[in-house]
C-alpha cells in the first residue's frame, strides 16, 4: 500500500530534455496540463504528494523515478545513468532523508530507478544503457541484505526496464512482446503487449487502481478484464521526452 508520492513539475527548459523518441518538441504547456492531471490521478489513489518546484537547470528533472529506488522501510539514492543528469538525485535524497533510512549508489555505479522492478518480496534489475553491471551489484548487495530476492535481467533495444516490463500485482504482469528475457518470468500471468500498444507497456499501479496511457485499447481491456479499476490519462508530451507514467513519480 502506497501512501505518499513524490513528484516534480516540468520546468521551461523541458523540451531541452533527453529523448531518443523522434516524436516532435514538446508543448510545455500541455506537459504542465498533462503533469497536473497526473498528479490528481495519484491524489485519487490515496496518496498524499511532495511537490517539488521545477529546476531548469535540468531539463529532465520531472522524470523524478530515476533518482531513487524506494520500499516502505528505506531508500537507495541512484546515480543516474546519463552525465547530463547528475545531480538531480541530490535534492530528492534531501527530501527523503528525514523519511527513510537511505543508502546511496557509488561511483563507478551507474543506476536509474526506470530500470528497477518491484514484484512482491523479488526485485529486478534491468542492465541497461542507464544501469551498469557496478550500479546493479551495489543495488543487489543492499536488496539482498534486506531480505530481498534480486535478478539481474539485460535490457535490450529499450530505455528502461520498465519501458518494457510493469508488474501490476497479484502475480499480474505486463511485458512487450519484443522484450528479450520474457523466459524470466516463467511463473507470471503475462499480459503481452503489442508493437502498435508498447508505450502502455508502461502503465502503474497504485493501491485499488491501474493508472495507463491515454489511447491504447487493447492494452485497456486486458487489464479490464483482469478486475482492475483503471484511470486513463494523457501523456503525449511526456511520450516526446522518452518518459512514461512511472517515470513521474517515486512512490512509497
């Protein structure tokens, strides 16, 4: 059960963010409309928001999922993968500080929180272009020694892990159907998402609710049909900058 959540509105800098998706240039004031109406959608599931004010300084900052990794009893502090990104983490380890007994990645580690799935008691790590092999075995070190059971998974042709690969509970789990280490998840019940529906790969669920991107219908009804009660939100200017729904929020 998640009870708060922190996120950070999109400064005017944003359309000078990171993005591999060749999608156009966002419109800032939509992703500010979008932003809000994403925030409302996690008030509505019960959580109570850490709104942090923009920094243009960087571009990509609202994306607030990549500088931590978060359990209900501590925090692991990342160390994003992209130079152009550093720093960020450090204002969201001051925010979490007086909340959660924190640990933090170290140098030569490299870890973005995008590539880090929580499932029940397992965690996965995604080795990506963002999450090197020292960021993942610093990560595991922690998890493990907390109790955790950990998996190291290869990342291909995606961002992030979790671009591909969502779980929703209850042994439910979304995953593309390009994503290239589908046999680790032998004992789930894959819903397999198609090339013209990938974005929704990335949808999130929060306590009684199942929160997907705007316009993927298919995506939509299979979730439906599994009893999730589901809230559809727009995300274009996000989708533009490589982000999804996960990426705006750290919630614990």
């Amino acid at each position: 059960m998640f009870t708060k959540a922190i996120v950070r509105k999109p400064a005017r800098t944003y359309a000078n963010g990171i993005t591999t998706s060749n999608l156009g240039k966002p419109d800032f004031k939509l992703a500010l409309k979008q932003h809000d109406a994403y925030c409302e959608a996690l008030i509505k599931c019960g959580l109570k928001l850490i709104v942090l004010d923009p920094d243009p300084e960087y571009p990509d900052s609202c994306f607030v999922e990549d500088t931590a990794v978060l359990t209900k009893d501590f925090g692991i502090i990342a160390r994003p993968g992209d130079k152009r990104r550093l720093g960020e983490e450090l204002e969201i380890k001051k925010v979490l500080e007086p909340l959660l007994k924190l640990y933090s990645i170290e140098d030569p580690g490299s870890l973005d929180g995008g590539d880090i799935m929580q499932a029940e008691n397992n965690f996965y790590i995604g080795l990506s272009t963002r999450t090197n092999l020292s960021g993942s075995k610093q990560l595991a070190d922690i998890l493990t020694n907390n109790n955790y059971e950990v998996y190291s998974i290869p990342v291909c042709n995606l961002l992030h892990f979790k671009t591909g690969v969502n779980y929703l509970g209850d042994n439910n789990l979304l995953i593309h159907k390009e994503f290239c280490s589908k046999d680790d998840f032998k004992s789930y019940n894959k819903l397999v998402i198609d090339d013209d529906e990938e974005y929704a790969a990335n949808s999130l669920r929060i306590n009684d609710f199942v929160i997907t991107p705007k316009g993927f219908p298919k995506t939509k009804e299979s979730i439906e049909k599994l009893g999730y009660k589901i809230i559809e939100l727009e995300l274009s200017e996000f989708q533009k900058m490589d982000g999804g729904l996960s990426c705006l929020s750290l919630r614990f």
